[in-house]
C-alpha cells in the first residue's frame, strides 16, 4: 500500500446528477492547486476540487470527452470528428477560439481514452499498453507496456509527471492499483496500491496523489511511495571469524510485496554479556518494525554502517567485519536491520 498522509472529515459529494463514474474526466492543474473534473453527461457540470475535499461547481456540461495538456496546464475537450480545444482558464468551458494541441480528427469516444498531452505528443492507455502517438496524425509513435503482480483489467487512467514518471491506475475489485513507470528508461519501477476510490487525482508537484474513497466519499491523499510493511530476513555469509566480513543483504517489502525504495533502514550488533572462549555462532535476526534499543558491548565484531537506504528494489546492505587480533571472542551476537514510518 502506498502511504495514506491524510484523511478528509466530510464526504466530497458533487452534485447529483454529476456522480463520479467510470465515464468522467479530471486531472490535478498546478496553476489552480487544485483538480478539475467534468461529469459525464451533456447535463454534468464542471468542478474544481481541493485536497480536502471541497468541491466548487464552475460551469455546465458539454457532453465531450476531456483530456490534459500536462505542457500547457490546461484542460481540452472533443467530440467524435472534432480536433480538441482547450477549456477557458477562468471558465473551465471549452473555447471554439482556443485550439488544442491535438490537431488529429480521429479521436474515438470508444474506451473513454481520456488523452494526456506531455513532452509534444499525447498518450493513452488501453488494458496494460499505453500508446504515444502524434499529435497531428494520430499515428503511433512507440507503445509501453506495464507490468505486475496484480490484475490489471481495462478502464485505466494515467498521469505523467515533469520527471517522466507514467503513473497509471485502475480499480482491480479490491483496490485502486497503481503504476509507476519511468518513460524516460523505459522501466517498470513498480506497483502499489490505495484502498478502493471513485476518483483519483495525480499531485505531482507536492508528489501524492488524492483519491475519492469508493465507500463513503472520503477524499484521502496517499504518497508516491509505499509503506514498508515487510522486512525480510537478510543474508550473511559464512565468514563469521577474525579478520574476516561478510555482506549483509535483506529487502523491505510493501504489504503487496511491492518494493519499497530509497528508504532508511538502522542496524545494530548486540551481544548478551562479556565472557571467554571464542566466537560463537552469529544469530541472524530482525526486528520489529519501529523497534530501537541499547546496543551491547561491541568486541564481537562490528557493523560498517549504522543507517543504510534501500536501493530501487528494496534491497539494502551492510557489511559484518569480524574482531580483530585484540577483540574480546566468546559470546553469540545477534544482528538486526529495523525500520518504521
């Protein structure tokens, strides 16, 4: 699961003939710090709404299909046959005095397509393959294709960030399943999910994303990354005596295995007492999420580093160093990796 900053007290409720459906449109404009969304009916009013869950109606329906310039900050709209325009800034309508950047006619209503305009093209996506294409032509131009662990059936929308981030979700029955995919490396990063919602808005300059809790309404705002919920246990090697090191490697995971990446993990060596003999066998353990403690006397060895970060994986490694030649040796020891949020 992604990580849930915040939670709205009341419903965000538009009006009633404007229900959030699979067949509306709207997307987060940075200009306003806020989401435009459009009903999907020629009777559906268009509205901003804020991440707390207030809603402001704008204007009255057109009954076309919207899309987002992420170049210009701007909503545009066609009809079957129609090159797109772009809404009023101020009026949120559309203006027959303000051509879109899509210049194709072709544009389809079948799959509510919901164009994103980013970088001078504009993309779709349809199951798990999001297209590029031409702004002029609509030819395409290359396709990417997402993938996961989790089902990933049609319907899906998708936001694409000033970094190149695609990020793309969908309702799986579940959950809101989410995407991320780097356009600029072609490479599937990783997939997360929110709790089920009716609506969902990509922030991507405070990087979260706001979404309209199927159940009740609630408007909720999740973080780009995932809470750990995981902890793996690591691996060490067998060169557990003097003068010698091992590598440590473990990986924290999200609730639905997903990686959770670039995160800060804490070590710690303990021992249980000082007493004599040699070094015993080394106990590989882990702690509980959040845990903290005294460390123990330290002549068993050492770890290289105190706090690591988990790499695009969720991998993250240390290294164990053996005593040196004047090292107490005799008791077992235990290592632990621990982390929390």
């Amino acid at each position: 699961m992604l990580i849930k900053l915040y939670q709205a007290i009341s419903p965000t409720i538009v009006d009633a003939i404007d229900a959030f459906s699979s067949v509306t449109g709207g997307w987060y404009q940075p200009r306003y710090d806020a989401a435009w969304y459009a009903g999907s009916s020629h009777l559906s009013h268009t509205f901003r709404i804020f991440r707390s869950g207030e809603v402001v109606r704008m204007c009255g329906g057109t009954g076309r299909v919207p899309g987002y310039d992420a170049d210009l900050d701007r909503v545009f709209s066609y009809t079957v046959g129609t090159a797109p325009l772009n809404h009023d800034p101020i009026g949120q309508k559309h203006d027959p005095a303000r051509a879109g950047a899509i210049t194709y006619t072709g544009l389809v209503l079948a799959g509510y397509s919901w164009p994103f305009v980013w970088h001078g093209y504009y993309y779709t996506i349809a199951g798990s393959t999001v297209s590029k294409r031409d702004l002029a032509t609509g030819a395409a131009v290359t396709t990417y294709t997402l993938t996961g662990t989790l089902s990933f059936p049609g319907g899906a929308r998708l936001h694409i960030t000033p970094e190149g981030t695609l990020i793309a979700w969908v309702d799986n029955g579940t959950y809101t399943v989410v995407r991320f995919y780097d356009l600029y490396t072609s490479t599937n990063l990783y997939e997360s999910c929110m709790e089920r919602m009716r609506f969902v808005f990509v922030d991507a300059v405070h990087q979260n994303m706001w979404g309209v809790r199927l159940s009740d309404s609630i408007m909720q705002t999740y973080s780009f990354d995932v809470a750990p919920s995981v902890f793996n246990p690591f691996t060490l090697g067998a060169n557990r005596s003097r003068y010698r090191q091992d590598a440590l490697s473990g990986t924290l995971l999200g609730a639905q295995n997903e990686p959770v990446r670039f995160w800060p993990v804490g070590w710690r060596l303990t021992q249980p007492s000082m007493g004599g003999g040699f070094l015993g066998d080394l106990e590989v353990g882990y702690g509980a999420l959040g845990s903290n403690g005294a460390l123990g006397p330290s002549a068993e060895g050492h770890l290289e580093h105190d706090y690591t970060e988990t790499d695009e994986d969720g991998v993250t490694t240390n290294l164990y160093c053996g005593p040196g030649s004047a090292d107490y040796v005799g008791q077992s020891a235990t290592i632990e990796a621990w982390t929390g949020y």
